[in-house]
C-alpha cells in the first residue's frame, strides 16, 4: 500500500538525508489556505480603514484627551503590525514548502532548510479530517524537541498535514506505521 508521488520534487538535502525507501511524498503548506485569505482580507480592510481615517480632518485624530489618543494609537499600532504580514500570506498562499516524507521507521518533515524526523513508535494517534479528494492529516506525537521546564507539562505536539489529496489513505498509512511500531 504504497503511495509514492514521483512528481513532487523534494529538495536535494531533504532527498539525500531521508534515503530512497518511502511511503509517500506530500507537499504541503504550513497552513490552511481559508486562514491565509482571512488574513489577506483583513490586511486589504485594515490598510483601506486606516487610509479613511487618516484622511484630513478626522475627528478621532483631533482629540484633545491624552487617554484616547494614547489608546486609539496603540489599537492602530497593534492592527498595522498585524496588516503588514499580507504580502508574506499573500507568498505562503501561492507556495507549498512543507515537504513530508514517510519511511518505514519515520516521518520525515522539511520545512525552511530544516529536518525534523519523528519515529513512527512516537506517534500516539492519528486523525483525518476529511476525505479521499481532500483533507487534513492530524498526527499526535511525542515532542520532538522537549523545553525545559521548571512546570511538569506534558511534552506532545501536533504535526499537521494541511489540505493534501488522498487524505484517507496517507492517514490509513500513518495508523499503520504506528501500530507497526507501537511495542517497539
């Protein structure tokens, strides 16, 4: 039950570091396309409302309270910063280039030059979301990379396979990867 995509191309390093033998190869972006569209949406709204009220003689930049002014500024200035990652979601939209890769032992994630592999005995549970077409590939995983804490809190993460084809079967993959290696 393999399902190889030989027309993704995976970086180079990512290809050389993971080796030959895999389950599948997805090409993925880091998160839900609705989620990017309501950022840039909102990007687009903030930047047209702060050019209406910045236009001459707005009654709310003419204001002789201290207090307003100091808390509309900020308000402005938390929104602005905000708005400024439209053209960044605007790329993230257009690009996929969160590569995951399945071998027999791990799953593999490549993401900005970096590789994170995780053993399938790591995974504690798998969920999809979605359908055959189209879907979402939850897996539940013993964290990587613990932080050090002085709090005794539970060091487990989500890595997510976002809006890819064939959700079904990659998740029929994952569940059976993990329970080959669940009492390893």
């Amino acid at each position: 039950m393999k399902i190889v995509n030989n027309t993704i191309e995976i970086p180079p390093e990512f290809s050389k570091a993971i080796g030959i033998e895999r389950d599948f190869v997805i090409a993925s972006r880091g998160t839900h396309a609705s989620s990017l569209i309501k950022d840039i949406l909102f990007g687009i709204g903030w930047i047209c409302f702060l050019l209406f009220l910045f236009r001459p003689g707005s009654p709310l930049l003419n204001t002789d309270d201290v207090f307003l002014s100091i808390f509309v500024g900020s308000i402005l200035l938390i929104f602005t910063i905000l708005a400024l990652y439209t053209p960044y979601n605007c790329i993230m939209l257009l690009i996929k280039k969160t590569y995951f890769v399945s071998t027999p032992q791990k799953i593999h994630m490549f993401f900005s030059g970096k590789i994170t592999s995780i053993d399938w005995k790591d995974v504690l549970s798998v969920i999809v979301d979605g359908n055959d077409k189209k879907g979402d590939v939850v897996l539940h995983c013993k964290d990587p990379f613990p932080q050090k804490s002085i709090l005794p809190a539970p060091k487990y993460c989500n890595l997510v396979i976002y809006e890819i084809e064939g959700a079904q079967r990659i998740g029929e993959i994952c569940k059976r990867r993990m329970e080959e290696h669940k009492n390893h």
